[in-house]
C-alpha cells in the first residue's frame, strides 16, 4: 500500500494526509521462505526501504506505459513455450528467460532465470519463446537486487469465483502488491459484480480470458484496456507463486480472477517488476477495477467518529481499504550496545513488540556525543547496503537487516569509553501491535463494523487477519482511509 507521509490538523478536527507515497508488505513467513527469503525477512519490504518511485504527490494513478517492444527485443522477458534442448540439457515448458540478442537465423540468446539454472545464456530457436510478464526481483540479503525471483511459470485452471467474487478469494503472495490485493478485495467486498464485469467469458477452467482495467490516458481520463491473458502463473512447486499463494488451484478449488487480475496489471504495466517491486497505491487498484477515481478520507481526530465514519461508509456500499502506518521509530535510545573500546560494539535490537524489527534501510543512525568537546560522532547506513560508515576515518560497521544485529568500530580517539553511551535511531516496520495483528506500511480491506462497535479489517495475505479493534486503536495504527464509489451494473448472483 501506500506509505504515508505527514498529517496536518484541520479546523473540522479530521486528520488529512499532506503527501502519499505507495506500500506494500511482503509475504507471511512461508511466502517470504518460497521467494529465497528467511522467515525473519518475511514482511521485509522490498527494494523499498523508506518506498521509492509512485505517482508524485496530488496524482493517484500511473500514467499509460509505453507500447510493449518488439517481442524478440534486448531485454525482454518470456518463458520457454515447450521442452527445449540447450548446451545445459533439457529445460522444461515454463522456464523463465529473457532475451540478450537475436542471433542469425531463427535462434535467440537468451539468460535462465529459472529451475535452478539462473545465470546461464542458452540459444533456443525463436518458436520456443513465448512473451509473459517479468517475475519480481529477489530481495533477500545472499542476491543482488537486480537478480530476478526462480519461478517458472506453469499452467493452472480453476474457477473464475465460486458463485461471484469474494474478498476472502484474496492471498497476497511473494509480491510486494498488498495495494494492489487490498484494492481488489476491497471492490469485491462492496459490489462482486463490479470485478465480474471486467472479465469474458465467465466460464470456468479456461486456458485464458479477456480482463478489462482502467488506465488513465494523457489527459488523466481513466480508460478502459482490455487484455488477452492466459491461466499460466510464476509458480512454487505446483502452487502460484503470487496471488493465490498457498491455494490448492491444481484441485480446481481456488478462484483465479485474483490472480487473473493482478496479471492482466504485470502485462499493463510492464511486468510483475513493475507492480510489486516498490508498492503502490491504494486509489491507484481500486480505480483501476471501477474506472471512478478512488480518493483517499480524510480520517476523524476522535475514536468514535472513525467508527461512525465506516458504519457510514458501508451503509454507502462503498469499496474501503486502509493503510497502517508507515513506520514506528526508535529515537536516541541507549543502553543498547555491548562491547569494549574503540569496537566492535554490538547489539542485537527487539521491537517493543518482542519481535525482530524490519529496520528501514537508509535510516539507521549509532553514534554518542563527546561531553568534553561537544562533538558528535556517529556511523549510519546511508548506503542502504549494510555497511555502517561515518565521518571520521576508520569508522567500520555492518548491520544485519534480516536479524536486526549490528556491529560498529570507531577510530580510538573518537570512540567511548563504556558501549553503553551509544545512542540508536532508526525507523521500524513489521509487527507494529502483536495483539491485534496489525503490521506497518501494509493495505488492509474492510469489512464491516460490529454491534459492538469494533472496525473489522481482513488482511490480503489471507491469513493473520487483525483482531476486531476499537476507532482509538485503529487511530493509533492506522493513517490511511481510502475509498471508491463502485458502480452497480446489476446484483451479484450470491
């Protein structure tokens, strides 16, 4: 979802967001374990960390990509149409690759992302290449962030929706695309029909489908697009890898048009990369399926008012999806560093949630001030690559992001005398409140208010869903209401 910028207090006593930048939570552990990262990394977000790129503030929607290149292009991304045999053995159907050069004839070179073959450069003949839309990027610590994910892609049919579409047909998978699940579940929850009819025909365990999505033009018009797109997926094992993650969809059990949708978006936008590799927005997903542009509420100052405000937007059939907050912050606290001078001083951090924070890259800052000469000397992580340096010549550290341990060394006449004057700052994400399951810079889709008057929020990934909570406790960890008039074309069948 989006990440979230500062509030500013209005007159009316609501809460409003001054600048809006996209969010988007990476997989529960078992998701996180399947993309080649470790089950501490697992809502590690992404090749965001504070979350880059996104329309600029006052635009919620991406501008139309350029024409697709010529499908034989430098660079392009594709799959292996059937068996073929290279220098390196058989590959099966479904091997990702993407092309270095076509070569004489009718032969392309091309780089293996997949099947435990990346790296390699194969030629295959021009017939056994098939255009698809690039996986996302690995973003766990043992590769380079431009190496893509290992999932080839494999066939799947399935139902379309049992009955019509539901939000809990949602499962967030190894994408960082929880704006885009959230929206989507979010429209499904107010009006199924709405998602029925972006989609021909409706017949189920089809190999492919015409999904229709809104995209707005040069002059910010929101146009329909429609695309041809196939029931083959990037896949762990026999599972989708991204939406539908961890669905028996080989049964014919799990509803595709999740899944269908946020392809119908890879090949829109330019590849799975495009849409899941830094976030996104909330208004952007749900404009996208109901072709009204989404906006984002301001939020009220007062607990109760919040839970008014959802009982009236569900009384207006409304499509809602919320954002959590973009991050929690640890400021200049000491008594956190063990070790003797000039270093290595380490520490290992814990969340006041007793778990291990996911620190946000770029923010961490371990330094002291000199009591005799007023100097402050400290080492950061302004490289976003787990190197520690400061300003001061023989400043050396290293910060693990995946276990949130670090280890600094100052020069021997800039470092402390005891490790306990250390100070720490850096900004947090992950489990940000244990109790009611709620985790920062991550899209949630509402559901409903109960008698009681508890908010009821599901989460995307299909499970770890938060606990009902009060208005006051969503204020607390929540700073994003968005919201989208669906149409109605008709009732659902239910």
């Amino acid at each position: 979802m989006p990440e979230h910028g500062e509030k500013e207090q209005r007159s009316d006593g609501d809460r409003t967001e001054l600048e809006r930048t996209p969010t988007g939570v990476t997989a529960t552990p078992e998701k996180a374990a399947a993309n080649g990262q470790s089950a501490d990394a697992a809502t590690k977000r992404l090749a965001n960390g504070p979350a880059a790129g996104g329309p600029p503030s006052g635009s919620a929607l991406p501008n139309v990509p350029p024409p697709a290149p010529h499908r034989f292009a430098s660079g392009t991304f594709g799959v292996l149409r059937e068996p073929t045999d290279t220098p390196f053995g058989q590959f099966p159907k479904g091997t990702t690759v993407q092309v270095m050069q076509q070569l004489d004839g009718d032969q392309l070179l091309c780089l293996v992302w997949s099947n435990n073959q990346a790296g390699h450069q194969v030629p295959i003949p021009i017939e056994a290449f098939l255009a698809e839309p690039s996986v996302g990027h690995r973003v766990d610590e043992l590769h380079h962030e431009t190496e893509l994910q290992d999932h080839p892609y494999s066939d799947f049919t399935s139902l379309l929706w049992h009955g019509a579409p539901r939000a809990s047909d949602v499962a967030q998978g190894g994408l960082e695309d929880c704006y885009l699940m959230a929206g989507i579940g979010a429209v499904a929850a107010a009006n199924p029909k709405a998602v029925m009819d972006l989609f021909s025909p409706h017949t189920p365990n089809q190999k492919s489908y015409q999904v229709s999505l809104y995209l707005p033009d040069a002059q910010k018009k929101l146009t329909r697009h429609t695309v041809r797109v196939d029931t083959s997926l990037p896949s762990v094992g026999k599972r989708p890898a991204y939406a539908l993650a961890e669905r028996k969809v080989s049964a014919h059990q799990a509803p595709l048009w999740p899944a269908l949708i946020e392809k119908a978006y890879a090949q829109l936008m330019g590849g799975y990369t495009a849409i899941g590799d830094e976030g996104g927005m909330l208004t952007t997903a749900m404009s996208m399926l109901t072709g009204i542009e989404a906006k984002a509420e301001a939020i009220p100052a007062q607990g109760k008012d919040v839970v008014q405000r959802f009982r009236r937007l569900h009384a207006e059939g409304k499509a809602v999806a919320c954002g959590s907050l973009d991050h929690k912050e640890v400021a200049w606290k000491k008594g956190e560093f063990n070790g003797n001078a000039p270093g290595p001083y380490w520490a290992v951090f814990t969340s006041d949630q007793g778990q291990v924070p996911e620190i946000v890259k770029g923010t961490f800052f371990v330094g002291w001030l000199n009591p005799q000469t007023g100097e402050l000397i400290n080492a950061n992580d302004q490289s976003k690559d787990g190197k520690l340096t400061g300003h001061h010549s023989g400043t050396v550290g290293e910060i693990d992001y995946d276990s949130a341990s670090v280890e600094v060394t100052f020069p021997q006449d800039k470092a402390p005398a005891q490790a306990k004057d250390l100070e720490v700052k850096y900004q947090w994400r992950g489990l940000i409140d244990k109790p009611l399951h709620v985790y920062a810079w991550h899209g949630y889709i509402f559901q409903s208010v109960t008698s009681d008057g508890k908010i009821v929020l599901k989460n995307p990934w299909g499970n770890e869903h938060p606990k009902p909570m009060t208005g006051d406790d969503f204020l607390r960890l929540f700073e994003e209401i968005t919201t989208d008039e669906v149409p109605v074309r008709g009732k659902a069948k239910k």
